[in-house]
C-alpha cells in the first residue's frame, strides 16, 4: 500500500535538513479546518458585513459547512453545542475536546467573537450565530436590546437581524435561542427566515415550530434539547438525551442533539461520541442533516 499516508499528510522541510517522515499524521487525520470569511460572501450594512450568495452562486451553507462523506448507509447523529463565547474556559474546551464533527453555535453578544470564531473553525469546527427570540413566560429585556420580539414591527426584527448576522463572519446557518413564542408566530418568523434564505444561510430550530414557516430555506429540526449539565449530578440526564438520539437515528435514520455549554456537558459529549463509531452510527456535522424545504407552503 501506500504506508498508511494520505494527500492531506504535510511534511515540512527545512534547507539543509533530513525531511524525517510524519509518524503521527498516519494516525490522526490531519483536521481540515473550515475556511475563513470570502469577501464575496459578505455585504456590507449600516450595521456591519452581513452574508449574501457570491456573484458565482456559492453560499455560506454550503462554503462554511464540514464536509461529510459519511456511509449513506449508517443512521447519522449531528449535535450542536451552543452559548459559546461567553465563558472563556468553557469555550477554549467545546473547541478543544470536542470532536470537530461537533457543529458549535456563538452567542451574538459574547466579547471576541471573531477570534473564537476562527478558533472553532481552525479546529475543524462548523459554526453558527444564535438569535435571541421571545419565548413564552420569559423576561424579553433577558433576550438582550437585539431581541426578535412578536410585537415589534417587521422592518424593526429585520434591522436586529442584519445586527445579529454582522456579529462575526464564517458561520453556515443560525439557530434560535429560546424563541417558543416568536417561532409559533409565522407571521413574526417568516420574513426572518426569508432574509436567512435570501443571504445564503442554513436554519436550525429547536422548537419544532419553524418548518410551516421555511419555504426554501435549508432546514434542520431538533430532534432532543440536551440538558446541560452545570455538575455532576445532572451527567445521568445527558447520558440519557443522548441514548435517546441513538434511538431516534436507529429509527428515523439521523437524529440532531443541541445543548448549551457547560463543562460536564462537553465530558459527556466527548467520551459519548469516541464510543458511537462502534455502535454502527456515523457522527456528522449538523450541516448534513439540513433539508431544504419546499417554497411556497
């Protein structure tokens, strides 16, 4: 054969030394990291660069996606861990210790995003930006002043979002954070996921409510909220959403986890997704379990 090395292998050479042979590359293969912001991806606002389709048709859902070429054949499990940004050491370890198949979503008003950003997706790391969005029963002032509110007008969420969506560069799709009330609203929703849909940008909703409202737009459910787990008594819970993906990828063939970071959270993660490979389930990013929806529902 080939002695176990492939294109990706990277010998570096200094004049006037022996090139010694990459051991180590052979046994982990060397992370692809995913690319930096395109200029040709980005316009710009009042508000900041926010992402658009490039002249040549590329869009970020596809550009700032991981590659997947996982077996067709295998149920497929995507988790995406999400609040990152805010807690330094707890971000340095979901990009450090998860596996980069893990997708990672950014809170739009965390400090240094750019920086994380690149981090995660140096790391081999798919990101995405959260927005806030109005929940049932929850303080909207806790949703920050960039809050998708039901009672604001339309053009009113639209300049938050071109706020949100200029928080940092390089991400394939967004996500809600909290947002029961504001995904149920199709009315409020629509003209949200419309402007995602129109800049090139995937969506991931966790409450289930998002699909009527989609036409177009390229979609992924959540199948289970993984709780997160601030100490160690709350580890079993996590243990036990993520058995239940597996269940839901046995039957559905895929299954998409998200959760919010804590440490025990991104242990459990870790050592669950070292052990999936030998239970005949492919660990994807969530990136390949988006479907775009049929326009015009």
């Amino acid at each position: 054969g080939d002695g176990g090395y492939s294109a990706d292998d990277v010998v570096i050479t200094i004049p006037g030394r022996q090139a010694k042979p990459v051991v180590a590359a052979s046994l982990t293969p060397a992370v692809q990291p995913i690319p930096d912001p395109d200029a040709a991806l980005l316009r710009t606002t009042p508000l900041g660069m926010t992402p658009r389709i490039s002249a040549d048709g590329r869009k970020a859902v596809s550009y700032y996606a991981r590659p997947y070429d996982g077996p067709r054949a295998k149920p497929r499990i995507a988790v995406i861990v999400g609040g990152l940004g805010l807690n330094t050491a707890v971000t340095e370890r979901a990009i450090d210790d998860l596996p980069p198949e893990v997708s990672l979503s950014f809170a739009p008003y965390a400090k240094n995003l750019d920086f994380w950003t690149r981090k995660a997706r140096e790391a081999g790391h798919e990101v995405l930006i959260e927005l806030p969005m109005e929940g049932y029963g929850a303080n909207p002032e806790a949703l920050g002043a960039a809050a998708l509110l039901t009672s604001r007008e339309r053009d009113e969420n639209l300049q938050r979002l071109d706020w949100l969506m200029a928080r940092f560069g390089g991400y394939f799709a967004a996500t809600n954070y909290m947002g029961s009330k504001f995904s149920a609203d199709a009315d409020a929703l629509a003209p949200v996921l419309e402007k995602l849909r129109a800049a090139g940008v995937g969506y991931i909703d966790d409450t289930g409510a998002a699909t009527r409202a989609a036409g177009g737009l390229p979609l992924a459910t959540v199948s289970r909220m993984i709780p997160a787990a601030a100490d160690d008594a709350d580890r079993r819970a996590v243990q036990r959403e993520l058995a239940m993906l597996e269940q839901i990828a046995e039957r559905d063939g895929m299954a998409l986890g998200k959760t919010y970071a804590y440490a025990a959270t991104i242990d459990e993660i870790a050592a669950w997704t070292r052990a999936l490979e030998k239970k005949g389930i492919a660990h994807a990013p969530a990136s390949a379990l988006l479907r775009t929806a049929a326009p015009g529902r």
